[in-house]
C-alpha cells in the first residue's frame, strides 16, 4: 500500500502556473487519452488530486482498485475517467452504485460533464423517482447505469435493467451502503453482473464486512488511500461546546452571526431538521431542509439553492447529506453529536473540500461524553472544547430517560418527573 500525504489544490491558474514551474502531478502522465485531457483542459482541471494520481493509471489499465478516500478527495473523476477512457476504447457498460439519491445527482453530474461529449449516455435510478422516466431512460441504452441498490434489485426483478454486459462496477461510499443496510441488494447485484469485469472500490472507512466483499468479489486490488483510516480533512478547524438540550438553539444563534458564509448543519432525526429548519428562519436566516421526509423535487431544490445562495443555511440528516458537493461550506455545525463515529468523519468532510480551509463545531450533551470518546479514538484527536459565549440560558440538568406510561390502549412516554422537563 502506497501513501500519498493530501495537498491542497488552489485554484485554476495558480494550480497551471504551479505545474509549468515543477514536477508537480499532471492528468497529462497518469495515461489519459488526448481527447479526455481536452475534456478536463475544458472543465478547469489542471492538476489531478493525490487520489486522481494514484487511482487512474491502475484504473486505466482495467485492475480492480480499493480507494480509502473521504468525501471531497476528487474520488468520482478517480473512478470517472478510467470509466470513460476504458467505455471510449471497448465498449461495454459501466454500473455506478452509491447510498443516496443526492450522491447518484451529483455523480452523474460530474460524469455527464466528462462523458458526454463522446456520446456516453448516462442514467439515474434512484428511488423516489419517477419509474417511468427510468423505464424510458434503460431503454435508450445507457453506457453508464449510477444508482442506488434498492430501486436497480426492483428493475432487475422486471427485467428491465440492462446489466449482462457490465465490464465495470464502481462500490461508492462503500461503508455508508452497508450502514444502511445494503448488503443483500449489493450481493444480488454482484451474482447479476459478469465476473469477467474491473471492480473499484471507495470508501472512507474500512470495516472488515468491506475488506470481505473485496476478498470475495474482486481480483488482487490495487489499494490506494490518501488519508488514514478515520482522519479527517487537514484542513478543518474543529472544536467541540459542551451544552444542555435547552442552550443549544441559543447557541447556534450565536454562531449563525459570529461566522460568515454557508452552514451546514446535521441534526439527527428529520423531525429535529424541520424544526431547527423553522427555528434559523426565524432567526432571519434563509434556510432548507433536505432528510427523507421531503421529496426529491425538494431535496433538489434545497440543495441547489444552497448552492447557489438563495439559502445560507442547510439543515440535513446524515443519510441526506451524504453526496452534498458544495465546495464553500464555511462550517459544518453538529447540532446533534453523530450516532456513529464514522459519521463525524463523513459529516465535517463537507468543509474544506477542494483544498479549501473550513471548521467544524460539534454540541456534545453532558451525558454524551461515550460519543466524544468515541469520535477522539477515531480521529486520533483530541477536540478542543470552546467556552460557551455569555447570554445563554442557565443549563438545565439532563432528564433521566424516558418512562414508558400505558394507559388503557395508549402508549405515551413521559419524562420522569422529578422536576425536569424536556
Ligand atoms: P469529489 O470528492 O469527487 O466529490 O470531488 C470534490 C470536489 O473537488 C468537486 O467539486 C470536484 O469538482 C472537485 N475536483 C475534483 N477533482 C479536481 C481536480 N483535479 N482539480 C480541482 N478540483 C477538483
């Protein structure tokens, strides 16, 4: 295995200049074809990021790739152009497998841009969208097929789903496909596809579950990884403010005006989204909401005017996050602490994408000092804590769990009222 540390890669012009005057990686060395390197000329991609270096010669050469890389690494055109290239040059089919909806929009995105001028048709098929526009889409005969697991089982099952002639499969957020339960439907896919065909394989974390897929499923992978295992970004400020339930709205009221620029912020159920959705807008901030409640067209919505600054402030559950390719999030704030370790590292590698510095902070509850410990240990780092600003309420003491109170045919669950409300 291989190390490259993780460089920044500025901006267009100064990332040109840069090359002329050292040896510095170039996508003109890595074995692109003439007409690719056009493409990315085009696109304003100069110089390819440490996992691009790594991932493409091997990928052009058809060998099955394992790639630790966290979200922002530059990892979709490191499988993106060897797809293309391999597509331009033999044919076949490339069958793109990610965890969400927003992840497959964006994917496809990038790979429209590159692909498209070559006449590599792609298609998404991704669930709560529209089964007749897929049916329509298949039966065009896409190059590329980008989906996620659940809804690609429901078209094979009806056969409608071109997958015998897949010569390359790309696993994306391997981890976070099986977190959320993938696994069967990944396996089901496996068995359709032809074994006869390059396998690669991203992930920012690397259970023993994926270490067994990839024993099982692909051929002596190259292992290619630019930051350790559970490391996140370089280029994060991050700190941590301990605080009552009752503190945190007025803390992230706080913030929203002592920072400047885009917010990102996670909550961990969709009903806690909507309502710090509700809460930010009435703190006059415009923002959206994105979790599974809301429908693609809204999802979309949201995260387009993210984008483009018609919301300053976004608020998201982890599932919905993932795949959110916005390159100026200046603070990813964890209203609510992750439920697993990983997630944070997921979660704060949206700042600070495309080499750009950006901060996380995180509000940690007093009893949840098991998940700050958790997250230290994978990080490796210990989070500084911040003192919380004057001017928040009195910290209330944390209610005791839940009781569960049956009253007739009715279950309610109650607080236990030894003086504490929650
Ligand atoms: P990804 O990790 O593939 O989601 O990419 C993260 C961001 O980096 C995206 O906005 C890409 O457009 C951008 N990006 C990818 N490769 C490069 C490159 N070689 N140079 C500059 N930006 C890049």
């Amino acid at each position: 295995m291989h190390k490259q540390k993780n460089t920044a890669f500025g901006s267009a012009a100064t990332a040109q200049l840069r090359k002329e005057h050292s040896d510095e990686p170039s996508f003109k060395n890595l074995g692109l074809d003439v007409p690719i390197l056009k493409v990315l000329d085009r696109l304003k991609f100069h110089t390819p990021t440490p996992i691009q270096t790594q991932a493409i010669p091997d990928g052009l050469k058809g060998e099955d790739i394992i790639g630790v890389a966290q979200t922002g690494t530059g990892k979709t055109l490191a499988f993106g152009l060897p797809i293309v290239q391999r597509l331009i040059r033999h044919g076949g089919r490339g069958l793109i497998l990610l965890p969400t909806r927003e992840l497959a929009l964006q994917v496809e995105e990038v790979m429209h841009k590159v692909a498209g001028s070559f006449g590599i048709r792609t298609a998404i098929i991704i669930g709560g969208a529209s089964m007749s526009h897929q049916l329509r889409d298949l039966r065009k005969n896409p190059h590329v097929i980008i989906g996620t697991p659940g809804r690609i089982i429901q078209h094979i099952e009806e056969k409608t789903i071109p997958l015998s002639d897949v010569s390359v499969l790309v696993l994306d957020e391997a981890d976070r496909m099986l977190d959320m339960g993938f696994a069967p439907q990944i396996k089901k896919i496996l068995h359709v596809i032809p074994k006869d065909r390059q396998t690669m394989l991203f992930s920012a974390t690397m259970p023993s579950e994926i270490v067994k897929i990839a024993t099982e499923h692909m051929k002596t992978p190259t292992h290619v990884e630019v930051a350790r295992q559970g490391t996140t970004a370089e280029l994060v400020d991050q700190e941590i403010y301990i605080v009552t339930r009752n503190q945190k709205r007025h803390l992230l009221e706080t913030l929203l005006k002592q920072y400047e620029g885009t917010v990102l912020v996670f909550s961990r159920t969709k009903y806690g989204a909507k309502k710090i959705c509700r809460d930010v807008n009435r703190m006059g901030h415009k923002a959206a909401e994105i979790h599974s409640n809301r429908s693609l067209g809204q999802r979309k919505e949201a995260l387009e005017g993210f984008k483009r600054g018609k919301y300053r402030v976004l608020i998201a559950t982890d599932i919905a996050a993932r795949g959110i390719d916005v390159n100026d999030i200046a603070l990813v704030l964890n209203y609510d602490v992750p439920e697993y370790a990983e997630d944070y590292v997921h979660r704060i590698g949206r700042t600070a994408r495309a080499g750009k510095a950006g901060r996380a902070i995180t509000f940690i509850m007093p009893s949840q000092s098991d998940k700050l410990r958790k997250i230290e240990h994978l990080i490796e780092t210990k989070l500084p804590q911040t003192i919380l600003p004057e001017g928040l309420p009195e910290p209330e003491r944390e209610a005791p769990k839940a009781q569960r109170v049956r009253s007739g045919t009715r279950t309610t669950y109650r607080a236990n009222r030894r003086g504490h409300r929650r």
